[in-house]
C-alpha cells in the first residue's frame, strides 16, 4: 500500500496522521491510503467529480502530425 501524508485538497503536510481522517482508494499493493488535514478536506475530496478526458477533446483525441 502506498501511503500520502499530503492533503491532495489543500496541499498541506498532514502532521501526526494516525490521528486524522483518511481514504484507501484501490486494493492490493496498489491500494493507496490518503490522509487529510480534516473531515472537511475528506468531505471535498470525496465529493470531487472524477477527472474525465471526454470533457476536453471535442470530435474525439487529438490528431498528431
């Protein structure tokens, strides 16, 4: 498992994270654990809309010459 002591929200350092609220996103050796200055960082992570490449290329990819 990986582990992150920063706050993906606010990109603080989360100091003593045993004592805060975290996420495992995945499973397996993969799995990452995400800790979080606060619920409230939890919260907005968690509510975030994943990121979507469709949102962006309009007609399909992008052609390369």
């Amino acid at each position: 498992m990986i582990v992150t002591t920063i706050d993906p929200v606010t990109g603080n350092r989360v100091p003593d994270p045993e004592h805060h609220p975290f996420v495992v996103e995945g499973s397996g050796v993969a799995a990452m654990k995400i800790y979080f200055e606060s619920e409230e960082t939890r919260h907005a992570y968690l509510m975030a809309l994943p990121d979507d490449p469709s949102r962006y290329a309009k007609g399909g990819p992008p052609e390369h010459s």
